[in-house]
C-alpha cells in the first residue's frame, strides 16, 4: 500500500476527524441558533442557565473557525467586565484543554511519536512544551489559539504544562474582548 493511501486510511478510520466534523456541524447549528436571540434579552429569556449556555456555545464555538470573540463581547455586553472576563477565560480555557485533547488523539491515530524524524531540523529546535511558547502563541490572533491547543497535545507536551499555561495565555484576549463589550455598554 502507498505511503498516500495508508495516510488517507487512517484519516478515514481517525475517530478525531470525525469529532472535528462533528464540532463544525454544532457550531454551525449554534451559530445560527444565537443569531435568532437578541444578546441584550439571552440573559432574561434564559434565565440562570443563560450562563452554562453562554459558556458551552463559547466552548464549542472556540473550538473551530467560527468567531468566539463575539462570545466574549457579548459577555462584556452582558456580564459586565469582571464577570465576563470569567466566563470568556473560561470557555477558551477549556477549548484549549479539549483541543489539546484532539491533538493528543491525532497523535496517536496517525502514529506521530514515531514520525518525528519527519519533521524539519528548524521546527525540530522549537520547544513546544515552553512557557512562553504556550503562553506566546495565544497572543498570535485568530489561529494562535488552534495552533497553540492542537499542536502541543500531538507533539506530547504534559497536560499539568500546558494547563496552567493556557490558563495564563487566555486571560489577555479574554479581557480584551470583554471590556468591548463592556465598553459598548457604557457608551451607548
């Protein structure tokens, strides 16, 4: 069997493809569901459950391409800035885990322990399990977050690591966004 071949068989029989697939299809279905809902009434059609539900589609929605930046304006909008940044922190904190968690899935559908010696020399010298790399990489906008939660869990990096370090690496984009939000708020 072909090198390509064998690589699109294990893709096919991956069940983390299937998982990404499967996040894309919710957060559609979540995107357009929190399109029909006025963020300035969520809070009072929902009530106390407005909150697991703010974070959960925060969560799923920072998980792919959709942009859970408006989340975390809306929870500025509102939560205000404290409560807000908390929620926000948390949705992409736990994102990060679940992706790491793909990525550490991906790594062993597809064997990448053993598939090192592929990898360039130049990437080969980068230390992903760094601090200011796991923290660093959530600053690059847009990507940085995927990049910076998938790539460390299929390179192997220490769950313990990689938590604290997300946890740091989130607060800054978390209260960036909020505070629009908030700040939306405060002037109109």
């Amino acid at each position: 069997m072909s090198p390509q071949r064998r690589f699109l068989t294990r893709l096919f029989l991956s069940p983390t493809l299937y998982a990404i697939v499967g996040l894309l299809i919710l957060a559609s279905v979540l995107t357009k569901w929190l399109a029909s809902h006025d963020p300035t009434t969520f809070r009072e059609t929902f009530g106390a459950a407005a909150v697991a539900m703010t974070v959960s589609v925060h969560i799923v929605l920072a998980m792919t391409a959709f942009p859970a930046d408006l989340i975390s304006v809306a929870n500025g909008a509102v939560y205000g800035l404290i409560f807000g940044t908390v929620l926000s922190c948390v949705g992409w904190w736990v994102a990060a885990l679940l992706q790491f968690g793909l990525g550490r899935c991906a790594r062993k559908d597809f064997d990448l322990a053993n598939h090192s010696d592929r990898i360039p020399q130049w990437l080969q010298r980068l230390p992903i399990e760094h601090p200011l790399y796991l923290i660093g990489v959530r600053q690059v906008p847009w990507l940085g977050m995927h990049i910076g939660s998938f790539v460390p869990g299929a390179a192997g990096v220490k769950l313990p690591r990689f938590a604290w370090c997300s946890a740091i690496g989130v607060f800054p984009g978390s209260l960036i966004m909020t505070a629009i939000g908030a700040g939306i708020v405060h002037f109109r």
